[in-house]
C-alpha cells in the first residue's frame, strides 16, 4: 500500500515568542517493509538553524530553532510511504517467553545486549508488582512467547476502555491500571510495563493507522490521529509489533515513525519557547491512501 500522511501541528501564543528551539520526530523511518518515498517538513516562521540527525534509536530527527518575533508557529510534516507486511522467519512461534527472558539475562551476542535495554525501566514505564500480577495470567509456564504476548494484547482490549478524556501524557501507568482506562500510549505502556516486569524486551512504537470512514459516510480531512503501539523481543528472530488498542497484529496499515523505550524518547514535537506564556496547540493528521 501507499499512503500520503499530511500531520499539522500549531502552536498560537497569547504573547509573542522571540526565541524558540524545536525538535522533531514527524519523518517515518525506512524499514524492510516499509519505504520512504518522500519526506520533508514546512516550518512557519521559516527556521534560523535546521539540520537533520539519527537519535540514538535510529529514529528521523530534526532541529530548528526560530529566531524572530512570532505569535504562532506551524509544523507540517509531508510523507509519502509505500508499506508492505513484516513477518518473522519461522520457528518464532515456538520460542517459549521462558526462554527468550533466560536468553535477555545470559546472552551476550551484540543483539540481545542491544535488546536488553529495553528490559530496563524507563522514564515512563517502571515494572511494579501490580504490572506482573496484571501480566501472569497469560505467561504460564511453556507458552510461547508470541502467544502470550497476542493474549495479553486481546485482555487489554478486551478490559480497558479507550477514553480520550480520562488520560494525559503524565497519567501515571498505575492509574490506568486501576481505572481500565486510557488510550493508545497509556495501552502501549501498559503492556511494556507488563512485559518488562516479566524480564522481557518491549519498545514503544509510534505511527498512525489508516482509519476507513462508517460506511455511506465521506472521509474526513485531517480527523486521522497519531497512533502507538508496541513490540516485542524474541531473541533470535526479531521484533513483533502488537496494537492492543485495536486488537490486531500491525501489518501494511500501520506506518512506524519512532520507537523507544516509551513515549519521551519518540515525542512527535517538544521545545523551549521565550516570553510566550501560555499557548494553545492544535494538531491535524491526515492519513491518505494513494495505490
């Protein structure tokens, strides 16, 4: 599939800024089942400094910095993406999640100690008791790893509301534990936390999903959303992504744009603005097929 993806974020300021710095994680990555066709970002006021880097993750990296007088400020990130489906090679399926957490602890070929750091807690993800009681129904003992992950995904779905207004971007994961409810972040940190507390691997992902209009119903400009998820590890085979917000193993409509250890390390668009007091945001995504 081929998409265009248009995501517009704008920032208006009830006093004007003179001085800001920017960074931005808004380009997709190039994977083996997904390629970058174009990619670019307009920035309004045009930047003083713009330069592009990898992060430590390998993620697409811009910073700029505006150094005149402004009351607003633009940022529209431009992709075109052509996606297909990631598979694993086979016997993944039997890899049991015993043994991929024994792996984690003794193997030290370059792959697992990359792997390895995201066992670690995070700023965001911490593993806790709660999180392992929360996990231990679908690990028992011998079951292989992707399907105890695939079942924890279903009871996530299955058990926790999506609730736009319950969560913010600090709610903490215990929270959402207690109140089943969240969205896509707080359900992609959730089975991080999960997985970690079981001494597995789990990155956070961020992207969007292709969304398809109620039908007789026209398609709405702009209404899409950034999207989150997550991946797990299994030594010897690679990385698995799982949408427990939609209940489904992500394939060729799902576009990766970052991943890390949770959502600070992938935040789409943060910085420091001078003399600007309190600000509004406003963000519109738009997730279009084109082949």
């Amino acid at each position: 599939m081929k998409y265009r993806i248009t995501h517009t974020t704008t920032f208006i300021y009830k006093a004007r800024v003179g001085l800001c710095y920017n960074e931005a994680r808004l380009l997709p990555r190039d994977l083996p089942h997904q390629k970058v066709l174009s990619a670019g970002l307009e920035i309004e006021p045009p930047p003083q400094d713009y330069y592009e880097r990898f992060d430590y993750f390998g993620n697409r990296t811009v910073y700029f910095s505006i150094q005149q007088p402004h009351d607003k400020m633009i940022v529209t990130a431009f992709s075109e993406v052509e996606t297909g489906v990631s598979s694993l090679t086979e016997g993944a399926a039997a890899l049991s999640w015993e043994t991929a957490r024994d792996r984690l602890r003794s193997d030290l070929s370059e792959e697992i100690i990359s792997a390895s750091q995201f066992v670690l807690n995070s700023s965001m993800v911490s593993v806790s008791e709660q999180l392992l009681n929360y996990a231990q129904p679908s690990f028992s003992a011998g079951r292989p790893l992707m399907d105890a992950v695939n079942d924890l995904m279903q009871r996530i779905y299955q058990e926790f509301k999506y609730d736009p207004e319950f969560s913010t971007i600090a709610t903490p994961l215990k929270e959402v534990l207690e109140h089943r409810s969240g969205v896509c972040q707080d359900f992609a940190h959730l089975a991080i936390g999960c997985l970690r507390s079981l001494g597995l691997a789990a990155r956070y992902v961020s992207g969007y999903i292709e969304t398809v209009p109620p039908p007789g119903q026209d398609r709405l400009v702009g209404a899409d959303a950034s999207h989150a998820w997550f991946s797990a590890y299994l030594p010897g085979f690679g990385w698995l992504d799982f949408d427990p917000t939609n209940n489904q193993v992500p394939g060729d409509r799902h576009l990766t744009v970052a991943w890390g250890r949770d959502f600070a390390d992938v935040t789409p668009l943060k910085g420091v603005a001078f003399g600007s007091g309190k600000h509004k945001l406003k963000v519109s995504v738009d997730v279009l097929a084109i082949g």
